[in-house]
C-alpha cells in the first residue's frame, strides 16, 4: 500500500517552516507616552536585539523574532521601562515615569600658552 501523506519527520519539516514563513515580517507596535498620556518622540526602543525609535506620535515599530521576549524603552528624563512582549499582534500602549533630571556639573577651561621666541638682529 502507497503513503498518501508524507511520513511524521516530513509534515512536521513542512509545519515548522510554516509557522516560520508565517512569523517572519510581523511586528511588535505600540506608542509610548507620558504620565499624562502625551507622546514621546525620540524613545529608544529594544526588542530581540533590534532597535528603534518613536516617531513624533510617539510610535513604533520593530520586528517580533521569537517571543516571549523583553521590550526595553529608553528616553533621558525618564525611568527606564522594561516589560514582556507575548503576542506579535498586540498593540502596546507604554507609559513612561518622569525620573530624575540631575546632571553633573563640568567644568570646563581653556588656557594656552604661547610663547613666540623672536629672534631680534643686532642692528648695528
């Protein structure tokens, strides 16, 4: 009697390069705002070893790789932001908490010293 369908080892090839094809292209998107629910421009953002940033709306894009993973947002003036990413099709909302805003002082001089040796001919 004739297989009709491949054996074990060939469908499960064929049903993993499926749902590779199948997940390859997705993004994880969202947008990341304020306390107040303001966009941020200009947010790192890190996912499986890609990075990008927000637009002006404060949206993003970046590509999904394996999941689950950790997203990580970064933007000076606030709080880092870490959090798990399970669904390539969900749309993240990220608030980011206002952090500290000290800086350190520098100091900064500029002296020279310039020495010009003039080599002056007796005149007589």
């Amino acid at each position: 009697m004739k297989q009709v369908f491949p054996s074990g080892r060939i469908l499960s090839l064929v049903i993993c390069i499926f749902l590779t094809v199948l997940s390859y292209g997705q993004n994880v998107s969202g947008t990341v705002n304020n306390a107040s629910g303001e966009p941020l421009e200009g947010a790192v953002v890190m996912l499986n070893g890609n990075t990008t940033q927000t637009d002006n709306a404060g949206q993003f894009s970046i590509p999904c790789g394996t999941l689950p993973a950790t997203i990580n947002v970064h933007l000076i003036g606030y709080k880092d932001y870490s959090g798990t990413v399970s669904d390539c099709n969900a749309k993240l909302v990220i608030q980011m908490t206002a952090g500290e805003t000290s800086l350190q002082v520098v100091d900064i001089n500029d002296s020279s010293s310039n020495t010009k040796n003039l080599a002056v001919a007796n005149a007589s």
